[in-house]
C-alpha cells in the first residue's frame, strides 16, 4: 500500500533521529493520511486522503 495522499501527492518523509550523543539513525515520518469515501463524477469511490485536503475541503465526502 502506497502511503500517498491521492489529492496532494503528499507521501513520506525520510530523515534522522539525532540522539543528545549525535548518534543518527534512519528515520520515516508518514502522512497522516485517512480511507474516505468520495465523490467523484457522480460515483463513490474509495480514496486515501491526508488531513489537510479533508480540512480544506478539497473532497466531497459520500453520505
């Protein structure tokens, strides 16, 4: 499963965890992301959707 939002594009994020000793290691931050139900052409459709497109109002959540 992809981690990408399907509005945005909005995906992961790689960097590092940097201890008080500069020790670094890998780390990942994902997107906040939410399986919604939408419209879109007149059909629902299932979509994965991160938290500021549902803020913002960029879907039309299905009833």
């Amino acid at each position: 499963m992809a981690k990408v939002c399907d509005i945005c594009g909005k995906g992961p994020v790689f960097g590092h965890n940097v201890s008080h000793a500069n020790n670094k290691t890998q780390k990942v931050w994902y997107p906040n992301l939410h399986k919604v139900k939408t419209l879109k052409k007149g059909r629902t459709i299932r979509m994965k959707v991160c938290s500021r497109c549902l803020r913002s109002g960029l879907i039309t959540k299905a009833a």
